[in-house]
C-alpha cells in the first residue's frame, strides 16, 4: 500500500455557519503543556486523505467478508503435547529459517471503491445499505491523541478517555452529549473501537500511516538527514502466562525454552476434541535474558534511528523475543531501507552495542550496504592480563586499556604493523602534561624517558581486538558516545507515549501498539 499526494479541492468543503466554543476548550488551548490538544485541534486531515480512503475499502472489505464469525481454517487431529512441540520447534530460535523480524501477512481489500472526494470530517462514504460508519478522522485523532496523552494507544485506553473527558471527545470530532449511541457522531463504543484497530491493524493501515510520517518529516526538514543510524532492542512485558516446553532444534539437540500456553481460535464447546489448529495463545513472546539474575517473559522491539538528533525511525517487532539482539540489526535495516529507500544513499555508518561484535555481522553490512558497522567491543569471557607485561605495567584489561603501576590508564597512540604491536603512550594529567616526570616509580619504570614512556603490546596478548578498528582509539570513542542515543529514543516510545506493559496479546496487535506510537511520536515532533 503506497501513499499518493492529492490535489484534494476544498470547494466541497461547508463553512461553519456557527462555531460552538466551549470553555473548557478555551483554558487548553491557553494552557501551555497540552500538545495533545493543540494537535488535534489543528488537525490537516488533507494529510491523511488516502489514509482513510485504505481505512473505508478496508472496512468495506471486512464487512463482505464478515470476518467476526471466521473460525480457524486448518484442522488437525494432533494432541496438546504435539502441538507444544510443533509450535516451539518452529519458532525462529529453533528453525533458523524462519525470519527473525515478524512478518505479517496484510490483507489487501478485494474492492476499492471509496472515492478520495467523499470523505472528509464528519462525512463518510455513501453505502447502499447499512448503518453510517464512524468518522475515520474522529476515530484517527483518538489513538494518536491518547498516546499523546502518554497513555498506551489501545482500543480500552481509547474509550475510557473518549467517555470520560467530553474536551477530548470534542476536538476528535465526537459529540459527547449525544443521546443515540447509534448516531455517528456519538463517542463510540468500546467493541467498535476494538474494531476500528483490528482493521486498521490486519490491512497494514497503520504500518503504512507510520511509514508515511517518517518519509514526510525527511522531505519536509524536520528530520535532519545523517550519515550515521543506531540501533538497539527494548522488552515489552507479555500480557500472557508461560509454560516450560522440551524439544528438538534441527540438529536433534534437546532444548528447554519456555512459551506461552497453546490455545485454540475456535468457539467450540469442547476444543480439547475438536479439529481445529492449535496455536500459541501469545507468538512472538519469549524469555529476555538481561543479565544472570534478571529475565523477563515478554516481546522485544528491534529500534533504529539518528542518533545526533535522537530521533527514532522505525520499531519493529522481533518473531521470537528469545532471540540474540545481535540477529535483528541487520534484517531491521534490511527492511527498513525498502520502506524508506530514500535514506540509504546517505547511511555511511552503523552503531550497535556488544551484540553485533562480530565479524560475520559487520561483513554482512560492508558487502550489501557498504556500510562501517562499530559496536562496542564484547571480550568474551578474556580475562585481565597481570604477568609477562612490559616494565612498569601493572594490568591490560580485555578491554585494551593498559594500567600503570601508578594506577593510571596509558594513553592509546596507535599500531606499528611492522612489529604487530598496539603502541601506548604516556599518560597526561589535568594540565595536559606528562604525568611519567612528577611519577614517583619514575625511576623503576623509565629514568632517561624525557617524555614519558611508550609501551608496545603484541596483537597477540589481545586476539579478540581487530587492530585495524580498535575500540581505544580516540576516533572510535568519539563515534560511541553517540550510540547511547537511542537509550532515549526508547524512553519517549516506551515510557513517554505509552506502556512498556502490554494488555494485548501477539506479534501482530504488538506491532501494531509499535506503529501507533512511533506514528504519534511522528507528529508531535512535526508540531
């Protein structure tokens, strides 16, 4: 689905013959620090034209179909246990097959019949039967407005503000004070709210409405172009229960993983006995593993953005939340590029933390993109160095850093190919001198050294480090400081515009929460 600009003519547009201003609509839009308000308030719903023309084929489309009385179309004889096994040796984990980014299957409407000239606020399309549909631009303004808000944009969060604030109500376009339910004006209600981002979410509108945010900020200046993007993985806690599940990998090795419960998308009495397909009552969710003592049951979230601007591009969720984040850099930018192709000319660099310090990742990048990948260096489990060091040297960490005697790191100067050693200089202190002269192991370490002692250290006591990039030069610490950037750019989506505790279940209603927060977050740096 692609976004075409219109020439949208405003003559079908009806003057306001009387604008009804209420007072507490005046003190917000007076009330510094309610950007919600000021946004939806100021809404160009000529921007978003060809995003409810999607919106009402979809609908259209859903209705033919009736998909609310669809049950699950594979059937199978196989028992509960089967289906554990089944469902956890293909996870992504598992079968390295499978993709590691969720992949879904959008449905595309059969008919496209809304004409982009006969919707605008308050008006909708024209049906030969059935009842008028709600406001897509009422409907809309409501998910970005409650993200906004700080709230997470789901269809429970939606109504709950809708009912119980009539500003908001108002400035999306409903009328709070309507008696008939049925009306179209009237604030709807919360199953038809669940429908409007099921739709929205099984055609793709939102994805499609986020990407169209970002590439619209590019064109525009809002996001400064840079030749450098970072990326990173945050967890989202998984509104689901686990269960501890053995099996095979493709190997035939035995595995523990632990999985949400296995459930079926049937509506028959007794489920244990009937054919249809058993599936996972919650895909994509996994155990992250931060730390020894510290694990979490929930879905990981694959962030890429600018790090000078601090400003994220994209957000996607991972297949299997059990996976290395080393995995999931390379196929984000993958995809990310065909979505926003116009920015792959210009990504010279790429930044990531320990988990892509590895060669075949960053040959990955250099051989398709042509793009530098630096991630911070992982020693993996080397240990300091204490003997057989130069004089005067008291450790070398696995790091590269190169401890005095005296308790001071050396100062990294550069490589000498011809004897393959990484050479260290003197240390200096606050006033930028040399800190060997006024040393008091100045005699035991170097005597007749006027500007301090140089240290060579064989490439072989560091193997890990490539001598090439290492990570103790001055260029690539200046480069690194930037990647902690996106620590930022997770806050605002996590923290900021929503939740990092979901109260839906699956990759695909987890992608989505995704897309409508990096959409709000679009639009509120627009403003």
């Amino acid at each position: 689905m692609s976004i075409q600009s219109l020439n949208i003519p405003t003559h079908h547009v009806q003057i306001p013959l009387i604008l009804v201003v209420d007072e507490d609509d005046k003190i917000l839009s007076n009330t510094p620090g309610n950007e919600w308000f000021q946004i939806l308030n100021n809404f160009n719903y000529l921007e978003y034209i060809q995003i409810g023309v999607a919106y009402y084929d979809a609908l259209y489309d859903y209705n033919i179909k009736n998909e609310t009385n669809s049950l699950a179309e594979n059937s199978t004889t196989e028992t509960k246990d089967e289906a554990k096994k089944r469902l956890l040796e293909n996870r992504p984990t598992v079968d390295k097959s499978q993709p590691v980014l969720y992949q879904q299957n959008f449905i595309e409407p059969q008919n496209k019949v809304t004409s982009p000239f006969s919707i605008s606020p308050g008006i909708v399309p024209e049906r030969f039967s059935g009842r008028k549909p709600k406001c897509f631009f009422s409907l809309f303004k409501s998910f970005i407005g409650v993200s906004l808000m700080g709230r997470p944009a789901t269809p429970y969060e939606v109504y709950q503000t809708l009912i119980s604030n009539p500003a908001f109500a108002r400035v999306c376009g409903f009328n709070p004070n309507c008696k008939s339910q049925n009306h179209f004006e009237a604030v709807p209600s919360h199953r038809k709210i669940q429908q409007f981002d099921m739709i929205m979410e099984r055609y793709g509108i939102w994805s499609t409405a986020k990407y169209a945010e970002v590439a619209k900020n590019i064109d525009n200046g809002i996001i400064e172009m840079e030749d450098t993007v970072v990326g990173d993985t945050t967890h989202y806690h998984a509104y689901a229960n686990f269960e501890v599940v053995k099996g095979k990998d493709e190997t035939g090795k035995k595995i523990t993983k632990s999985q949400s419960k296995v459930t079926k998308n049937c509506r028959c009495e007794n489920q244990q006995e009937c054919e249809h397909e058993y599936v996972l009552s919650d895909d994509g969710a996994g155990t992250i593993v931060k730390s020894g003592n510290k694990m979490y049951f929930g879905h990981k979230a694959s962030v890429v953005g600018f790090p000078s601007q601090g400003i994220p591009l994209d957000v996607r969720a991972v297949s299997d939340a059990a996976t290395n984040d080393g995995e999931t850099f390379f196929p984000h930018i993958q995809d990310f590029f065909l979505n926003i192709p116009s920015i792959k000319p210009h990504i010279k660099k790429a930044l990531y933390d320990s988990a892509c310090y590895r060669d075949d990742v960053k040959t990955q990048f250099k051989e398709e993109f042509g793009i530098d990948l630096k991630a911070s260096i992982n020693p993996r489990r080397k240990q300091t160095i204490e003997k057989e060091l130069p004089r005067g040297m008291n450790k070398l960490t696995p790091y590269g850093e190169l401890i005095c005697n005296e308790g001071i790191e050396m100062e990294y100067q550069g490589i000498r190919l011809k004897s393959e050693s990484f050479i260290y200089g003197a240390p200096k202190d606050d006033n930028g001198k040399v800190s060997c002269n006024t040393c008091c192991q100045k005699e035991e370490c170097c005597p007749k050294a006027m500007k301090g002692r140089t240290v060579n250290i064989p490439f072989y006591l560091l193997p890990h480090i490539d001598e090439t990039d290492p990570p103790m030069g001055k260029r690539f610490k200046a480069l690194m400081t930037r990647r902690p950037s996106v620590e930022r750019m997770i806050k605002r989506l996590k923290c900021d515009l929503g939740d990092d505790r979901l109260n839906k279940r699956g990759n695909s209603s987890f992608q989505a929460y995704l897309d409508k927060t990096l959409l709000a977050y679009q639009i509120l740096i627009r403003s």
